[in-house]
C-alpha cells in the first residue's frame, strides 16, 4: 500500500478562505454556498471556485436539494482532522469584541458539535464523567466500553454495537480543550440524544450548542455530571 500524500490535503486546507468553510463545516451540517462565502469573507464567485477544489479533493461533498445546493464535509474523517488540525493551529489575530468574535468564540469554547459528536468542555466533561461513573475506560490510547457502559448506554436507547471495524467509542482530541472527548457511533448517538431531549440547543449560524437548564438537571442525573459553564 502506497503512502498517504498528506502533501495534497495540506495544500486544499492550506487557504485560509477553504479552512474557514471546512471550520464552519465542521458541525456536520450542510450549508448553502452563500453562507461559506460569508464565512469567508470572500465573494460567491471565489467561493464557488474553492468549493469546486474541495469537492475535488474530496474534502467535501456537495447535496442538491431542489434549486440549490448545499456543501457538508465529506466524511466524520474529515471532520477528526479539522478538529486535530486546530489542536496543533496558532489561533488567529483576535477581533474586537464589539463585532460579536469574542462571544462567539466563547460560546464554541464551552459546547459545540465536532462533526457528529459534543465537544468543548461539555464534550470533555462528558467523557471524564463517563470514565469516572465506569461506562468507559481510558487505556491511554482510546476508550472502550465496559459491561456496565453498554447496559447503561442500551437503557438510553444507544446500542453499542458498531460496524465491523469500528470502535463504538473513540478518542478525538478537542482543540480548545487539549484533551479528548467521545466520537465514534457512541459520541454521535450522546450528541442526537442530547438534542432529541433539549438537553442542547443549536445556536443559529454556528455550531455553538446552548447547554438548556433541563439538560444540567438531566447531565447530573443520567451521568452524574454537575455542568456549570465557565465564568468568561
């Protein structure tokens, strides 16, 4: 098997209008050209031609939904290596705070999705309360379901069974954080059960989650976590 060309990936991200759209992508939702382009800052025209490159590279894939079409990242692949790309990133020069950056930055840094999964310091909490309550272990590498994880995780509804291949668990190490929070099919099915049940709300335009009152009150009961948000 011939070697990665990592060379080629790096050169797509290398842009900063194309890492703008792949970060703003990183949720896991699709969004329309339009929006990329303010993202961006650049015109629809230089959106179109970068989107273009990306699809390509396959980097992301695009959706036509009637008249329009709609860009996602290509893969949860994808979205782990945004994520680890932005671990090892110098943070960008800071803006004003009267723009909106600076909240808006906050509110990433508290609770966000990563791709398909939580991330943040609600993702991170979320998994030490999960090694600490012993429905994972850490082995220094990765995580790993317990018996008493997979019986508590069914009796939420999440089966942890994943694809051949697959750990139903995995390690994706959050960027504001430094440490490692839940992905795999166990993180995405804690992600749609936190939302289904209003424990998280989406912020409008971003992949900022809002942690509800309700969703604190169940944090602690089903998980044993005591989520406060950071003082900014």
């Amino acid at each position: 098997m011939s070697e990665p060309n990592i060379a080629f990936v790096a050169n797509l991200m290398a842009d900063p209008s194309r890492a703008a759209m792949c970060q703003a992508l990183a949720g896991g939702e699709a969004r329309p050209a339009g929006e990329l382009a303010a993202r961006a800052g650049v015109s629809a025209q230089t959106a179109s031609n970068h989107l273009a490159k990306l699809v390509a590279g396959r980097i992301l894939r695009v959706e036509q939904q009637g008249r329009w079409r709609y860009y996602r990242l290509a893969g949860a692949e994808v979205g782990y290596a945004v994520e680890a790309l932005a671990v090892v990133a110098p943070p960008l020069p800071s803006r004003a705070e009267s723009n909106g950056h600076d909240g808006a930055a906050r509110r990433l840094k508290e609770a966000r999705t990563c791709y398909s999964h939580l991330a943040g310091r609600l993702g991170v909490a979320l998994a030490d309360a999960l090694v600490a309550e012993g429905w994972l272990e850490d082995d220094g590498r990765g995580y790993r379901v317990t018996t008493k994880g997979a019986r508590s995780l069914r009796a939420l509804g999440i089966e942890t069974n994943g694809r051949r291949g697959q750990a139903p668990a995995r390690w994706c190490l959050d960027w504001t954080e430094r440490r490692p929070h839940v992905a795999g099919p166990v993180g995405t099915a804690l992600a749609e059960l936190a939302l289904a049940r209003g424990w998280v709300r989406r912020l409008r335009g971003t992949r900022a989650l809002l942690v509800t009152s309700s969703g604190r009150t169940q944090l602690q009961r089903v998980f044993n976590l005591r989520y406060v948000e950071a003082a900014p």
